[in-house]
C-alpha cells in the first residue's frame, strides 16, 4: 500500500506541476481571446443569475440560480480559506495576484464548458435534463469511449474530494472547537448529507440557494473586518501582492523570500484548482437547469468562477497579507494551514469559532454539491438503477471520510480530477469553433 500510494503522489505531483497547469492557464487564455474578452458581460451574467432565480419548475429541473447555488457549492470550499493561506506561505503574497488572474482567465473557459453542456444535454421523459462532458463527448464528438471515462472518472472523484476528503475537513473544524469522536462526526455528516441528497437535484439546489450567500455572508464579514482593523496597511498590502508577483518577494512575517516563479506557479494552480473552471464538473450543474439557451446559461455560469476565485479568494488573501504585514511577529514558526485561524483569532468576538464554523459549512456544501456530478455520471453509466446504490456509498464515503487518514485520498482525488480534465479540455477545443460561431463571437 505505501508503494502504490508514492505511485499515485508521483504521478499526480507530475501532472499538476505543469502539463495541467499550462493546459488550463492556455485553454483559459484562449478562450478569453476568442470569445473577445466575454469577461466583459460578467455584469450582465450576475443580473441574469438573479433575474432568473424563479424560473425554474417542473420534474427534476433547478432554476439557473439554482444551478448557480449548486456549482458555487461544489467549488467554494476550505481551498478557499486553508488553500490561500498555504498559497501565500509557500509561493508568497504574489501567488494571490496569480490565483485572482487564473480565476478572472477562467471565466470564458467556464463559460464555453456551460455552453456546450446546455446544448448537447439529453432531456427525460419526465421533462428534466442530464448533460454534462460526457454527454459533450458522446453527442458532440462521437467519442463514447472517452465519455465512459470522464463518467467513471467523475464517480471516484466524487467519493475523494467530494465527499471522504470534505468530511475530514468537518472533522478538522470541528476538533478546532470541542473534542468530538471522529465517529460521531462522521455519522451526523454522512446522515445530514443523506437526508438532503435523496431529495434529488431539486433538494439540493434548494439548500444551496440559501447556504451559499449564509456562509460565504458570515466568512466574508469576518475577512472585511480584519481588513478593516488593518486599513492603515491596506495600500501596503495591496503594493506587496503587485511587487511581489512580477519581482519575488523578501522575507515577511515569517514566510522566507520568494521567487516570481514559486508564486506564479503555486497562485496558478490554486487558482485553478479552486474554481474547476476547465475540469468538467460545473457543466454537470449547468445542464440541469430550465433555461432553454446555452448562451444565456453559459454567461449565468460563469459567474460562478467570479465569485469563488476573483472574489472571495481575494478577499482572502487580502486578509491574511494585512494580518501579515500588521502583525509580523505573531506568524513566526506558524504551519501555512494554520494562518488563516492566527489572522481570524484577531477578531474582537468569535474569532476562534467563525473559521470553524465556516469550514465547516463549505466543507459541507461541498458534499452535496458534489453528490449531483456524481449522480450524474451515475445516471449516464448505469442509469436511475444506479443512483440509489451509489447515494448509499457516498454517505458511506462522508462517514470514512471523517475517521480515516486522508493522504492517499487526496493522491487519488487529484489523479482522477485531471483525468476528469483531459477528455473535458479535448471537448473544449475540437468543439471551440461551435462555442465561438454560435456565441456571436
């Protein structure tokens, strides 16, 4: 088992160290160019996402707000909190401004996935609608093969990062609270989750719609007030992003110097990472929606890169640099996971609880988010036959989740996420010239 498991860390450090990263980071700056800078609708596509919240109904069809909540609780999660933290402890303040880059390319990729998943989705008897990739692939490539894979590929991703890896992050936040068995944790996590998952996409998009804007509202109060309490050094903080992510960075705070290459490297990949904009899960959410024009969607969907990476990444960052810089002292010897809680024990009530608590909440999200790509997929590989099984062993996943070691997990999680990648990414760019002539672009 050790062998087989510095197998996978090999192969997976391999992948996302550069062929990945410069794969995405191209298709994200290619899409951007020609779809000429569709980033510039992004006003338009956060109006339609609001405008549209009751237009939704019917069979198992969500509303494209609701679509929206689902993909946003998918991808924000503790990438968003402990995953900037370590980005800006090993690739330094400038690897923010590389993360906020990747995620605003990222938006026309997002855009073309939602816009291809829309069109080539398959429509049920009972009126609701599948697609996702997969559907991409088989329907718009003729290529079932790579489908069946991106689909099967998808399913065991979803019980790593979508649901085992999230429960332990529960755990985590939790243990930051009170002492609580692993157990217990992980029995309330995986019943909880079950409960709102049997419901269906309609479920939980109707979770969503309410849990995302709570939590992302309570986390992001406590990130303005850190950065309210720092306001003196915000032009500071603000300058040492810049200057540190074209001309490295010297020693700050306890984070020894960095190269422009560590921080472009470490901010790219976070980025990415954190808003899947280009792995093929979003379309998935995307696809379920009532709205019948694949533009209209793909510019609702790509808002949802805007909001994860441009937004709250950012504020994050933002954060945790001003907690640097005002108080240097306190970070030395501190481990990168845990800078995040040293700037929030700053808040003058319920610092010590807010972080946790807001782990916890996007950890959780995350699950049930997750569990409709893997439904999903489910469906395209094995039909409504499958899926009552497959919810079965996702809560089972939530539960192990919690009580067991997660380094293999997280191997096996990036190793099945970038075969996810590949057969999405080769959708994306033999179908580009559909996605750009039927765009208008």
């Amino acid at each position: 088992m050790k062998e087989f498991g510095y197998f996978v860390s090999t192969v997976q450090e391999y992948l996302w160290s550069f062929p990945m990263l410069f794969l995405l980071f191209g298709t994200h700056v290619y899409f951007t160019v020609r779809l000429k800078f569709i980033q510039k609708k992004l006003p338009k596509g956060i109006i339609m996402s609001f405008a549209g919240s009751k237009r939704g109904g019917g069979a198992d069809n969500v509303s494209p707000y609701s679509a929206l909540s689902m993909a946003l609780a998918a991808t924000i999660g503790t990438g968003n909190i402990v995953g900037i933290s370590t980005a800006i402890a090993i690739g330094g303040p400038g690897a923010v401004f590389w993360c906020w880059v990747t995620g605003f390319l990222g938006i026309a990729t997002c855009y073309a996935e939602c816009f291809l998943a829309v069109k080539y989705r398959k429509q049920k008897p009972d009126g609701s609608y599948l697609g996702g990739p997969m559907y991409v692939l088989e329907h718009g490539l003729k290529k079932k093969g790579l489908a069946v894979v991106f689909a099967f590929c998808t399913v065991l991703a979803s019980f790593g990062i979508g649901s085992s890896v999230q429960s332990h992050s529960i755990r985590t936040a939790a243990e930051e609270l009170a002492p609580v068995s692993p157990h217990v944790i992980g029995i309330a996590a995986g019943v909880l989750a079950g409960v709102i998952i049997v419901g269906g996409k309609k479920k939980i998009a109707g979770v969503c719609t309410w849990l995302v804007p709570v939590m992302s509202v309570c986390y992001l109060a406590g990130c303005f007030w850190i950065i309210g309490a720092n306001r003196n050094v915000l032009p500071q903080t603000v300058g040492i992003i810049f200057r540190s992510a074209f001309s490295g960075q010297a020693a700050l705070g306890g984070i020894v110097g960095r190269t422009v290459m560590t921080g472009m490297r470490i901010g790219i990949s976070r980025g990415l990472f954190t808003n899947e904009a280009g792995l093929g899960s979003t379309p998935m959410a995307a696809a379920a929606t009532k709205e019948e024009s694949p533009i209209r969607q793909g510019l609702i969907s790509m808002t949802g890169p805007f909001w994860d990476t441009v937004v709250l990444c950012a504020i994050t960052g933002i954060a945790i640099v001003s907690s640097i810089i005002s108080h240097p002292s306190v970070y030395d010897g501190v481990q990168p996971e845990r800078m995040c809680f040293v700037a929030f024990s700053g808040l003058p009530v319920g610092g010590n609880v807010i972080l946790p608590v807001s782990l916890a909440l996007f950890a959780f999200a995350t699950i049930i988010g997750w569990n409709v790509y893997g439904t999903a997929a489910v469906h395209y590989l094995w039909g409504e036959a499958g899926v009552r099984v497959y919810q079965v062993l996702y809560m089972m996943a939530v539960y192990l989740g919690a009580v067991l070691s997660m380094d293999l997990v997280w191997g096996l999680s990036d190793l099945f996420n970038s075969a996810m990648a590949i057969p999405n990414l080769l959708a994306l760019w033999m179908l580009r010239d559909i996605v750009v002539k039927e765009s208008g672009c």
